[in-house]
C-alpha cells in the first residue's frame, strides 16, 4: 500500500538561466522513512507509487508530480502552470546543514 508524505522543507538550486529547480525535500517525520529526500529518491518514490504533497493557502492537497524542466533538469512540481504560485511554491527554500545528513544541492 502507498505512503503518504507531507513535504515541509524545500531545497532549491539556481540554474545558469536564471531560474530555479527542486533538488530535494524533507517531510513530516514518519517512522522507517526519511525526513530529507534528495530529487532522485522522491522520484523514485512517485514511480513506485508513493505520494508527495504539501498543503496549499485554502488547506487543500497539493500533490507533487514527476515533472521535467525545459533545460532538461528531472525535479517535481505541484501546478500545472507558472502563473498559479500554491503548492510547493509556497514554500520558501530551506538552508540544508552541510554535516553530510542531508542531500547535498545538485
């Protein structure tokens, strides 16, 4: 059966062309799973069907999806468009230690 993760703390990385992409999430504290997921891993994840969502302004689900950027980058989003900012993009990017127990940014 498929486990549900809330994400709560995203990391972001800059692109040369100006824009950004998720490079990895943490999420709600759950036991036997990981808190901080490096980009592969949640894909990963999503293919074996496991569910990423975080909450959006209303307290609506925000499912995150496998999505591949226009430069290329394999990351996830939880909109459809740009212009609709709720979701994933609600929340701000976290600062990762640097102590090796987090992903590193890409």
């Amino acid at each position: 059966m498929p486990q549900a993760f809330q994400i709560v703390r995203v990391e972001r990385s800059i692109t040369n062309w100006g824009h950004r992409h998720v490079t990895a999430i943490g999420t709600d504290t759950k036991p036997g799973s990981p808190e901080d997921w490096p980009i592969a891993s949640v894909l990963s994840a999503l293919a074996a069907g496991e569910i990423f969502y975080t909450i959006t302004g209303f307290g609506d689900p925000a499912f995150a999806r496998p999505y591949r950027c226009m430069c290329g980058f394999e990351t996830i989003r939880t909109t459809p468009s740009d212009e609709n900012k709720d979701g994933l993009e609600r929340i701000a990017t976290e600062e990762w230690e640097e102590d090796g127990s987090t992903p590193a940014p890409f």
